[in-house]
C-alpha cells in the first residue's frame, strides 16, 4: 500500500464499500464467531489509533432509514443532506487536529467529493493532499449478500438484502482517486494494521506515538 502526500497533519481514513461487507460496528458478530461485535475495521482502527469513530449509519435520517427498510433505493436528493453531516463532522474533526475513522459507504465520486470537503483545504481533483483518505472493503455478491441477510435477520438492521445489488451497481472508483482496495474477507486486524502502516507518516495519532 502506498502513502500520500502528506506531513503529519491528522486524517480522516473512510472505510467505504456496500452495506455488509465489514466496515462498521455492528457486522462481525454475525458474520463469524471469530469476530466481536467492536472488531470491525473502521472501529478497530479507531481504537487501535486512539481516534474518533464516525458510524454513517447514525447520521441518516429516520425517513432515510424507513425507506430502505422498505426495500426502496435511496436517491441523491435522500443522500445529500447524510453525506454533508458526515462532511461537517469530519471537518470538525480535522479541524481540531485530530484523525478519525469512518465508516460510510461512499459508493461513487460525487458522494467522496462531499467527504473530501470535511478537509478545508481540499480543491477538486487534488486527491493526494486531500486529508479524507478512502479504504474500501470488497467481496463477491453473494458473500455481501449473505452477511447483509444475516444482519438483518438477527440484529433488525434496516438494510435489506434486496438493496445489495442497488448498492453494488453503484459503486464505482477511478484508480486516480488511489483509493485502497482491499479483500473484505481478510481479518480485520489484518486490513487495520495496513492502513496504519500505509498512513503512519500522515496520521497525527501515530506522531504522537513516535514523538
């Protein structure tokens, strides 16, 4: 995995992909009587940095998550204002001088582009200095599939399988973002420990280590 262009000047890691494929806090526990509840990857490394945790699905409004539990596809006009509360609190973030680990699905440009604003200093295209890095977790339709139908089944989550084709159909990376893509099936310990190497020169959580 490669760095970024970076002084250590703090960062927002995003941990991206579709629902079910292991980025937020509640998944493992019924993916895999290996995994903890808290063992997930954005959360993981929240704590294995001793940063803040974002969790995206507590920023959707409650008719956002109505519809989807109806099996109904959120449209642009239901994203903008989740993804701008998560830009804002990113930025708070950030702003402070404090690195945070997100977990948010960021399924296509236009919605990282809005994340990528939760850096002040982010201009358009400039991905290399952006502080908003992107992490995403990838896996076969029917692993997702799977997981979200699990999920759904034992914890009541809003997020139905039927939506997994949704969300894949829409996700789409240009390798000019360098977004990390990574195997979702990994451990997460494992995913966790290549992000902080690969950002250890930017991340002001490990300076401070270092210092």
């Amino acid at each position: 995995m490669a760095g970024s262009d970076l002084p250590h000047t703090a960062l927002a890691i995003v941990i991206m992909g579709v629902s079910g494929c292991g980025k937020s806090l509640r998944q493992w526990r019924f993916f895999s009587t290996n995994f903890d509840v808290r063992r997930t990857v954005a959360a993981m490394l929240a704590a294995a940095l001793g940063c803040s945790f974002v969790e995206a699905d507590d920023y959707h409004s409650q008719a956002n998550k109505a519809k989807m539990s109806k099996g109904i596809p959120l449209t642009d006009t239901d994203r903008a204002p989740w993804l701008e509360s998560l830009r804002d609190a990113i930025r708070e973030r950030l702003d402070r001088g404090e690195d945070t680990a997100v977990s948010c699905s960021a399924l296509q440009l236009k919605y990282r582009e809005i994340l990528r604003e939760g850096d002040s200093n982010y201009k358009a295209g400039c991905y290399g200095t952006c502080r908003v890095k992107f992490v995403c977790l990838e896996a076969s339709a029917e692993v997702i599939a799977d997981r979200v139908r699990k999920r759904a089944n034992e914890a009541g989550h809003f997020m139905p399988a039927s939506l997994v084709q949704s969300q894949l159909d829409l996700l789409k990376t240009d390798e000019n973002e360098g977004i990390t893509v990574v195997d979702a099936t990994l451990r997460p310990e494992t995913i966790v420990k290549a992000t902080i190497a690969q950002y250890k020169e930017e991340l002001a959580s490990t300076a401070s280590l270092m210092a």
